[in-house]
C-alpha cells in the first residue's frame, strides 16, 4: 500500500496505491500531470513490480538543466 495524505484535512490519508496477488489498483490516472513532485514517479516507480520483471539495480538519473542534461549515477 502506497498511501496519501489529504494536505487540507489533519491526520487524513488513504491508500493511493493497492495490491491483491496480481491484480493492482491505482487510485486515479498517474498521467493526468507530470512533474517531479506529483504521482507519475510513484507509479513509475512500481512498474515494474506490476508488470513482474525484474532486473539489475541501477542507480542512474538524468541531471541536467533546461539547455543541457546527461545521466548522472548515485555515488554509493
């Protein structure tokens, strides 16, 4: 469960994200607004978990400014 917090109401949360074996349900439409701060990295994130494939840790980012960007790697 990938819960929500209502911003306006005090101590309010529900679950933006559930799942039961393979069936998932995602409270509303992740594309709707993308941006940094919105749901679309939520989802993005556990793609990969819904469509059950696995693959190597990577640690990358894509860094960058509005005229220039590149991929960036975590320094762990």
């Amino acid at each position: 469960m990938v819960p929500v917090v209502n911003p306006k109401a005090a101590n309010e949360s529900a679950p933006y994200v559930l799942r039961s074996g393979n069936f998932w349900y995602v409270a509303d439409l992740p594309f709707s607004f993308i941006g940094p701060r919105d749901r679309y990295p939520v989802f993005s994130d556990l793609l990969h978990d819904m469509l059950g494939i696995n693959h190597p840790e990577s640690h990358k980012a894509l860094c960058g400014s509005k005229t220039s960007a590149r991929w960036c790697r975590s320094r762990r």
